[in-house]
C-alpha cells in the first residue's frame, strides 16, 4: 500500500522532486529537477498551497528551495515564511519575527516597505 501512494505522489504533487538525504534542514530536504524560468510571469490564488519549497520551486512560485526572498527584476515577488512568529498588530498589518544568525535574515525586505510580494506560511511560523 505504501509503494501505491508513493507512486501516486511521484506522479502528483511530489513530481519531479528528488529526496536529498545529505541535507541537514529539513525544509531544504528535497529539491526540484525542473521548474519555470520565471517566478514574476506565474499565476497563482491566494490560498493555494504547495508540499514544501521544492514544489513551490518547481511551479515557479519562488526561486529557490531554500527559506530566503526571491527576486525578480522588480525586487522581492515571494517570501517564505516557514519559521518565526507573525503576530496581528490590527487592521490588515502583522509584524513578523525571525531570530537566528545573521546570515539567516531577510535584510533585503528593508526595502520592499509598502510592496505587495507573495507569501508562503509555512506550518511552523507561530502566529500570536
């Protein structure tokens, strides 16, 4: 039975997705074998969901499958928020949180103040 589902996957929402074991982060685990060239060019609904970044990747909803901003000739289209806390300050604005090591921050958003870009929850982001 789990050889059926998994075929099933491989040809569904798992397809052209390859498992790399040498990864240590689990959301960097997986990585896509083809996707679009473009990610500004998709079109895509609030509310539709992707496996992990390796899928969201391969549609071409972000650049990379790595938790980090994609760019696109305009600046900043999607950002994946897998990790920190979101917290509802009221009206249609939130604030997000990430702790970590420098090298992990987002420092281009800074710029992107008042721009519309794409975002991506992930099920470990804390909302307060």
């Amino acid at each position: 039975m789990d050889d059926a589902r998994l075929r099933s996957l491989q040809r569904g929402r798992l397809k052209d997705v390859d498992h790399a074991v040498q990864q240590k982060d689990q959301f960097e685990r997986y990585i896509a074998r083809a996707s679009c060239s473009d990610s500004a060019v998709v079109d895509f609904e609030p509310g539709h969901w992707w496996l992990n970044l390796a899928c969201a990747h391969r549609d071409g909803i972000v650049g990379n499958a790595h938790e980090r901003p994609t760019k696109d000739r305009y600046g900043v289209a999607a950002l994946p928020l897998l990790t920190g806390t979101e917290e509802h300050l009221g009206g249609n604005m939130y604030r997000y949180c990430r702790e970590g090591k420098l090298s992990d921050m987002h420092f281009s958003l800074m710029s992107q103040v008042g721009t519309q870009i794409r975002l991506l929850r992930g099920y470990r982001l804390k909302s307060l």
